[in-house]
C-alpha cells in the first residue's frame, strides 16, 4: 500500500477533544432547553433518495446538493449520447440516486408525511444534525456542518411563537450571552404593506429592498425601490413604514394608523400583540422591552414564511444573526400532505460557538476532561495507586493513572496538554505514610492530602 | 414542483423521540464512562478524499465505499475511452474525489497523523459517529450505521488492556446487562502455537479454521484444517490447544507447557498474565473468574492485531458480538507514521439496543420527555396557567400547556401518545380555589395537589 500524506477534504473540519467539549456544550446546553418546552430529538439519515431534495432549494440549491455515485456498475444503464456528450447535468439521475441532506427542513417534512399516522400532533421535535453543501469554503463556511432546529407542526396556536421568544432568550443566557436582541416581524404585515400602497404583486422585490435598510441606508433603499417598479409617491408612503422608531406598542400603534385599510395587515399586527399577550402571561414582559424587537424590514426566507418571522442577533459581537425562523403553512405539500401548519426556528451553531469564544464565555467545565492524573513514578507503587484509582472511579471521578514510569517532565506536560486541572504525586513514602502531593496545575499550589480527603476535594472543584 | 411520494434511501433509518431516547441513553452511559477512563471525543469529517480511504479496507471494502459524485461539470476531465467503453470502475477517480467515511479507523489514523504535533502522547480519544457501506440491507444489517471506538496510541503499556476491560465491564453493567463474557486472546499465543507446530506461514490458516470451532465443532475444524495444508499430525498437536479447558489460569498453565519452545508464544501468555496481575491491583480480581475468559479461538481481524484480541459476549440473548478489539502496532503507517502502537475496543450500539429491548432493561427514564401536560379548558385560563409552567420549567422541569382549548380526549390522546407521565387539570375553579387535579397516567389516580406542592412531587417522580 503506498503512503499518502494525509489531508482533509475540502470545506470539513476535525474536531479536538477541546472543541468537541465546546460543541457538546452548547448542544446540550440548547438540547436541554428545547426538552424543557416539550420538544423531542429526532434524527434523520445522512442521505435521502435524490428525488427527495432535488427541486426544493431552487436551480442553484440543486447544484449545492452533494450527490452519491450509484454502486457497483453505476454505468451500466447510463444512455450512451448522453456520455459521448459529456452532458454531466442530465447524466446525474441515471448514474446518483442518493444525495447527501442539504438542510433539516426537507428531511423533516418527508418524515413528517412518512410517519403521519404514528405522530401525536402538534408534533415538537429538535434535530441537530450535520448537513453538507458544495459551496466554495471561505473563512467560516464549510462543507460540512451542523444545523439546529426546533419545530412544531399542527398547531396554529401563538403560544408557540412566544414559547420560541422564552426558547431563545433561555437558551442564550444559559450559553452566557447577556445582550442579544429577538427581531420579530410579520409576513401579514409585509403584505398589508404592498396592499396599501397597491402593489400587492412587487410584495418581493418590496421587502428584498426593504430588509437592506441596515447595510445600505434609505437612499439606497430608495433607488432600489425605484429600480424594482414602485414610484416616488410610493416611497413617501413606505418611508415612514421602513423608518418607523420607537417601543414596539407605538410601533404597532403607528402600523395599525398606516394599514387600517387593509385586513391582512391589521391580523399581522394582531398575531405579534396575541404572541407579546402569551410572553406576558408567563410573567416574562419585561423581556418584551428588553429583548425582543418589531422590526418590519425583517424578511428572511418570505417566499416560505406565511406570519410571524424572527431573527436573533447578539449586541455584543459584530456577527451576523445567530437565529432564526418563523411560520409556515405549506411546509409537507411538497410530499402530498396539505395544510399542515408549522413554526419553527433555528439556533447557528457554529457562528455561537465563534460569539463565545470571542467573549471567553465557554464556562471551564467545558474545557474539563479528567480532573486527576496520578503520576507514574515506579512500577512498584502501582498496586496502590490503581486502587486509588478505583475508589476514585467509583466515585464519579475521571481520574488517569500515567500508563508507565517515563520522566516526570513528561507526565506533567501530558497533564498541561491536556488541560487536567491536578496532578498527584504518589512516591514510595507516600504510599505508607498515607499523605499525598496534590498538584493544583493552575495556581502551580502543592499540598499533602490524606487518600480519603480526596474525593471530596475534586468533587468541590469539578 | 410535482409531488412525490416519500421514501427512506434503501438500509437508511429515522429515529423516532422514543429510539432516539434510548439511543442517547445508550452513548450518553458509554461517554460517562470512557470520559471516567480519561478518554476523549473527536469528530471526523463525515466524507473523506476518496485517496485517503481507498486500499484500506481490501477489493471487497473499495467497493462498498459510498462515492460522491464531483461538483459543477465533473465529466469535463473524464477521459472519453473509459466513458466510451463504459468502464464504470476505472472511471471512478476521474468523477469522483471524496466519499463517506467507511469505519472510523482510517480517519482516526489520518486524525493521528495530521495532528501529532499538537498531541499529548499517549492520546486517549473516543469517537461514536455513523459510518456509511454500500452493503445489501438485510435484518439489522444498515447502510448508514453508529459505530463507537475508544481507542489510546502511543503506550505500550498494558494497563490499557486491563482498563479496557473495566470499561467492558463498567459500562456493560452501567446499561443493564448482568451476564457478558469478555474474552480474551493474544495475536502473539497464536503465532507460538503456529510455530510449535512447525507451520508459521499457516498462522491465518489456523486461526481463520479454529475460529469457527463454535459454529462447526472439532471435526469440522479438523476437516477445515486438512483442506488448509495441516496434516494428521498437526491435528493431534492442535486438538488439546483447540479444546483447551478450565479456569483462565489453568488455561494459561496449559499453554505454557504447549509453547515453552516459542519464545513468542509465552511473551503472549506472559501479556495476559500482566493484564490479569493490573485487574487484580485495581481490586476487581473477581471479574477475572466470572467475566473474563481466555479463548485461544479468538481470532478477529488478524492481519492487524499484534497483542490482546477482545471480543464480548452477553450471555442472555443469543446474539453476535457486542464488542471487540486489540493492540495493533501499524496503525498509522498506511499514512506514513511508523511504529506508532495503538490499542481499542469497540461497542456494537446497535446490537446492544436491540438486546436491551429484548430484556427490557432500557430505563424509564429513557423514555421521559415531557414530566407534566398542562390540559387546556380555556384561553380564559391561560394567564394562570401560563405563570404556573413558567415556575415549573423555572424549576428545571419539562412541561408543557397544549397550544388550544381542543376536546379532553384529544389533550389526553397527546399526553399518551407522547408518554407524558403526569397530566394536570386546571379549571375556572381551580385558579381560585389553588387545589389542582395532578393525574398519574400509569396508575390513572387523580388527587389534588397545591400548585407548590407540584414541583416537588415531579422532581421527586421525574
């Protein structure tokens, strides 16, 4: 077998014992939440029949999926003018029938229709699962990496909306993040807004201009407006909508005056007061000043959302959103079952773990593998310390004997590297005279500690 | 965009909230226990350039390797004789760059290598991902399946060995099982017994022949034997070795008397004996006699283990191996790394699920979600009972208040359905009076209970 020098594919990652123990805790920091609310894990497989994804994310979507080569003799049935014409795109469904998932939503909604008559609706489910897409890698994108969801469908009721509010601010504290902000706006109001300016058709290109505001100002906003069909008179009408200031009532206030011709949008306006009516229920309005925000010029993904619509974005960090999601209606036709309902969101794993660490607010739990390493001195100590060992097992304790008696020097430097927070030194004295040498490997403290004392020590300090 | 009937990808499976319950409790049992251990998780990429995995797993594996297909025009560079002839296998290359990882071995390998400058030798790491093969699908045989390695290279000591089996042992007991034979073989007993016999060019012959003396008993071995190249003579040698009987240490004696000419053969024995005397140390010489047992027909992937050979048995099903491993002394030369010793063990998760449903010994708890549903009369009632499950979660409890005043029957269906244990009914009346029905939905008693009164009767019952 001839040696290759090893490397990664293109756009993936491995992951170290230190980054996994930061990954896992911000994964079973939000798992615990989304358990909190009735939300339950599913998983999907890795790869779905290519009918499955093909046509569900667009011509350029299409193009993004990661396709499996058929086994065996792939070629057998593939026409042969369609290889003397190297037509590669057309070639693809006679040579792939499975593709790798490309998002959680199209693998959710075939298991929603599929598993049908077994689900007990409104169904609650997370999934946290990788997914691939064949963009080019750049500076924290990748090809592979790992979507976070949460969704209930059958449910029309607004209290999912505001238990997804309470969802996100509860899971960000817990990940340590103190200032971020739950943009909230509506698809009824978007809508209500093109209807009174009578553009109800230019509603897309309106908000793919309007959801600019932040990067390119008003004037640019303007010129764009222009360029996509609407008239001067109709950006006197919408600039008070896009520039609209203030708490998020006088907000509302100001949007009720402005769409009170319009039906859908008042019902716009009604969903966030019923969803900010839930959030105060649960005794939580202040987070309504605090955290969440009207923001109409707040898009995302409209060609799919049907009402409320959120994103979250940290104050603390410049970063894009670390969040969002909102609600659909058609979510399971493309699979033959209609008019399911559903809301859902999503958490960017990735950019928090970027957020946090940029903060240094990964707690250091997250870093803390075995808590003790006792040192190798001679093979004559070992009777005593692997029974030591064993009481500290039996104790809960992740506690590593050094596997042979090589030079301390190197013993204590495979502690460092691997961040154990003590180190015990047991020589032949010690294992008469009873008293130890623990090592504090942070503060670099040495003491004598009696065998029995030291479960409960790094119990406190675990 | 048509509508189309929804399927699995063939041998692929979506896990469900309860088998995802069950499969967590699976992996989170076996984490705690290797992280006690002082091991480590990693993740790999989930593809792989298809250089790195090629030639690894022998003709048979390449060709169970999921390929993906290239990216954007991937026939522009093919040569046009191999599409012309159709030549599906040597075209392979020229489409195709990257695939699925097919077991986390060679990974891991490739891992090894293209971090051991950053790696505190020896480096202890668990890895538990799915892995991807082109198999036929049949009864319990995916194409997209978990597997779950601990493994630890750069120590030769055999303390590893001896953890391996407290890691056995522990975590077999920590998931439920009471009655499993960890069995244990020695590569090096093996090649001493080839040797006395005078035949060490057959020691595959040999092993791959004794191996099956479960499945064909003595006289089939013997047969396979003679097919093999051994001779009469050599059967008379091997059949006391074959039928070797007794107590692990009387097994040992044995041997010692069959391989005193094989220097070899006793460096094995002498490894088991070390492995022993550390299991002893660690005060668990018990398991010696109930759970571990010295099996000469051990073989298991041969061509690669050097030292101790592990496989493990539950004895209360009838059941393939749960698990395996051994010492291997190459793992990373494929890419390179000479003499870097290595040595793992393996759990079968999947295996081990289905033998924990067949004995029942999965916990309740495995498959609580939700503690407590909410039933909802009527949105009247919501501002109380909202500010209650905001305390309840507050509390670290899952509750939930189903989104609508929906029919009783269809709220108690979703408390079923879902496995909810507890259901709480709160009335018009019951918001003043404060004395709420809680209902038990395993016993169906109902008694009422003080809104703080519940979170301690749910903590205690969770």
């Amino acid at each position: 077998m001839a040696t290759i020098k090893p490397s990664l594919a293109k756009g993936t990652r491995d992951f170290s014992p230190l980054e996994m123990e930061k990954r896992n805790h911000i994964f079973n920091t939000l798992k615990a939440v989304f358990k909190k609310f009735g939300y339950n894990e599913i998983q999907t497989p890795s790869f779905e029949n290519l009918s499955t994804l093909t046509g569900k994310y667009g011509e350029e979507g299409d193009k993004l999926i990661f396709k499996i080569l058929n086994s065996g003799d792939y070629l057998a049935k593939a026409p042969s003018d369609l290889l003397d014409s190297k037509n590669a795109l057309k070639l693809i469904p006679h040579i792939s029938e499975k593709a790798l998932r490309y998002d959680l939503t199209v693998p959710f909604a075939r298991y929603v229709v599929m598993h049908q008559h077994e689900l007990a609706l409104p169904f609650k489910r997370f999934q946290i699962q990788p997914v691939w897409r064949a963009d080019r890698p750049q500076r924290g994108r990748y090809r592979e990496f790992y979507q976070c969801d949460v969704d209930v469908v059958g449910s029309p009721s607004l209290l999912n909306e505001a238990e997804f509010i309470l969802i996100y601010h509860e899971a960000l504290l817990a990940l340590g993040l103190t200032d971020f902000t739950i943009k909230l706006n509506n698809r009824k109001i978007l809508s209500g807004i093109a209807e009174v300016i009578g553009k109800p058709q230019l509603i897309v290109d309106m908000t793919v201009a309007i959801d600019k505001l932040d990067k390119i100002g008003l004037d640019g906003v303007n010129k764009e407006l222009l360029e996509r069909g609407f008239t001067a008179e109709d950006l006197d009408l919408l600039k008070p909508i896009i520039l609209l200031e203030g708490t998020n009532s006088q907000k509302l206030q100001a949007l009720k005056t402005v769409l009170a011709s319009s039906v859908v949008g008042l019902r716009g306006i009604e969903e966030i007061e019923e969803v900010f009516s839930y959030v105060e229920h649960f005794a939580a309005a202040s987070l309504l000043d605090k955290v969440v925000e009207v923001d109409i010029t707040l898009a995302r993904g409209l060609n799919y959302y049907t009402g409320c619509i959120f994103e979250v974005k940290t104050n603390e960090v410049a970063m894009g959103s670390i969040g969002g999601g909102g609600r659909y209606d058609d979510l399971t036709g493309m699979f033959g079952l209609k008019d399911l309902t559903g809301v859902g969101v999503s958490f960017g794993a990735d950019r928090i773990y970027d957020v946090l660490e940029e903060l240094g607010r990964f707690p250091s739990s997250a870093a803390a593998t075995t808590q003790l390493l006792i040192v190798n001195f001679d093979k004559s100590i070992e009777p005593f310390t692997l029974r030591l060992l064993a009481d500290l097992r039996a104790a809960g304790i992740a506690a590593e004997l050094y596997p042979a008696a090589v030079k301390l020097k190197k013993q204590m430097g495979y502690a460092d590297d691997k961040k154990i927070p003590y180190v015990l030194l047991v020589g032949e004295e010690e294992t008469t005279s009873g008293d130890l040498s623990l090592k504090d490997m942070q503060s670099g403290e040495q003491r004598k500690v009696r065998a029995e004392e030291l479960i409960d020590i790094l119990r406190n300090n675990g």
